[in-house]
C-alpha cells in the first residue's frame, strides 16, 4: 500500500570494485592504478620493480609507504648499474658489493639519477 505525502530521502555513494594481490600473483598483469606498500615487507630481490612496473604510467602509482633500505637488489644488479655508470654518468659513485653477507641478495640505497636526455646514446644490452 502507497501512502500519501510520505517521502523516503536515500543518499548514495558510488562503490569502486577493488582486489588486492600479492606482487607475485601480478606477474604478467598490466594495472591502471596500484597502491602499493613498500615498507619492511619486500623480502626478495627484485620484488619492488616487478610491483612498480606493472602499472601502466607513474601517475597510476601510489605509494602507500615507502622504504629504501628495505629493497633488495642483486650483486648481479649492482655490478650493471656500476658497469652502467662507468660508461654514462663516471661523475657519479660506484655503488659497493658488500661481500659480507651470507645471502647473494644486498640492499641498495641512493638517490635517484637525473634522467639522461634524448640527445645522449642509448646504453647497450647487458653483456651475458
């Protein structure tokens, strides 16, 4: 039964489907947005670049938390961006291999460099 002069007021608020992933399971996924926690958890080498560069551009890219000395980086990594270095940028520092460690996997710290700019050569495949 519809009753007279009775009025129903509703608010509504628009709803985004989400799912949330591990970085493994986003292998092989290409994102428009990605909110992505890189605090203590990164916990393997090469974790933080597979999460990042699933998302398609950088503004789709929102870092929740972010912590350098938790990413891992490689010894084989290293010496590429060392070997990179020495050919583009010799104005900048080595980065050390420390080879105290037990684990073949190093944490890297530093600055991110100045983008090289269109005019300079590109850098040659890596030597295998």
């Amino acid at each position: 039964m519809v009753m007279k002069n009775v009025f129903v007021y509703r608010s509504q608020f628009p709803l985004i489907l989400a799912f949330a992933v591990t970085i493994h399971k986003c292998q092989g996924l290409s994102l428009d947005n990605a909110i992505i926690d890189l605090s203590e958890n990164v916990f393997s080498a090469g974790m933080a670049y597979v999460a990042l560069s699933r998302v398609r551009t950088l503004s789709g890219v929102h870092l929740t938390c972010f912590n350098p000395k938790s990413l891992m980086v490689s010894s084989c990594s290293i010496k590429e961006i060392n070997r990179w270095r020495q050919l583009y940028r010799p104005d900048l520092p080595q980065y050390a291999i420390p080879t105290d460690c037990g684990s073949r996997k190093r944490t890297l710290t530093g600055t991110i460099d100045e983008p090289q700019a269109k005019n300079q050569k590109n850098m040659p495949p890596p030597k295998v």
